[in-house]
C-alpha cells in the first residue's frame, strides 16, 4: 500500500478519534476534536497531492478517497445536529434537514460509485464536488472553533466571537447549496450508468 493509500486509510481512523474527543466529558475535548479534524483535513489535502505528484493514482485511492471525506464530513455533520452552538446570539444550528441532504447527496453518489465499479467503470472526483468537500471542512472547522473558544483564553475568545460565528453561519449554508447542487450534477453526467440496463 502506498503512502496516499495510507494517509487515506489514516483519515477513517482520526475520523474516529474526532468523534471520541467530541464526545468525551474532558477538558479541552472540543479543543481535541477540532485538532484531529484538522489533522484528517489536512491528510485529505496531503494524499491526493501526493498521489498526483509521484503518480501513485490507484482504482483504490479513487475509490476509497472519496468514501473517506464522505465519512469523515458526515460523521461531524450527524454529531451537529444535536449540538446548538451557543457561543453566539442567536446561536448557530445546524439543521436536520441540512444533514439529511448532506448525507443523501452522498450516499447517492457512493452507491453511483459502486454501480460503476460493478460495471469496471471508475468515476474519478469532479471540481463541484472538490469544492464542495472543501466547503464543508470550512463550516464544520468553523463549527468547532465555536464551541472549542470557550475553553481558550478571554482574549482569543472575544476575538473569534466577533466573526466565526457569522462564518461559520454563511458557511453551512453555502456547503448545503454547494453539496446539493455538486450532487445533482454528478449523477445528471453519468446517468447512462443507471438509465441503461444493458
């Protein structure tokens, strides 16, 4: 296995450790979890470098590459949305039914994926969706950095409640409108896959 093979791999486990640090009762966890989320983010940027560079494309990095940010950008998103951000005022939620896109969109695509695997076809990532993961990295690192200033120093806490919030805010909403629309021309390109029977 190759190094962005690994680095790819990597990315479900920190996913992992993310989601423990969100959710376990200690101090400085929301601190934690934005560090390891930052640290999958930055494993998602390193990989697909990397592979391009030293041509080390593989049927296995363009598949699981993609499953890997779908899990670890769903996963943050499903743990939102019990979650009110209460830094600011009105505090920023994240919505059900933001979710149920988000997840929708991508389970669909995956299950295009796997209809094309099952036809040896690979379909490789498109620009819409690239900016979409890039867009709903930016929101849920936003989101993080809103409940994780509570446990950092006044100072730096008053700083960053002067703009992340509205960020984060104008974020979800674009990574909701970037996820949908990604998502509905991705399967309008390849829809000969599931429109032809033969």
């Amino acid at each position: 296995m190759n190094l962005p093979n690994k680095l790819t791999v990597g990315r479900f486990a920190m996913t992992v450790v993310f989601l423990w640090a969100l959710f376990v009762p200690a101090p400085f966890h929301y601190s934690l979890a934005l560090f390891f989320f930052c640290l999958a983010g930055v494993s998602d940027f390193l990989d697909g470098r990397i592979a391009r560079q030293r041509g080390l494309i593989t049927n296995f990095g363009v598949l699981m590459d993609p499953l890997a940010d779908k899990v670890m950008t769903c996963s943050a998103f499903i743990a939102f949305v019990e979650s009110t951000h209460q830094i600011p005022n009105p505090p920023v939620t994240v919505e059900a039914w933001m979710v149920i896109i988000i997840v929708a969109r991508e389970l669909a695509i995956t299950g295009l994926r796997l209809l094309a695997a099952s036809k040896h076809v690979v379909l490789a990532a498109e620009r819409y969706g690239k900016h979409k993961t890039v867009s709903q990295i930016a929101a849920i690192i936003a989101l993080l950095i809103v409940d994780a200033c509570r446990e950092w120093p006044p100072g730096l806490q008053r700083l960053l409640q002067g703009w992340v919030p509205g960020f984060a805010y104008i974020a979800l909403w674009v990574t909701v409108v970037l996820t949908m629309t990604s998502g509905v021309l991705y399967l309008w390109r390849n829809r000969a896959l599931y429109m032809n029977d033969v």
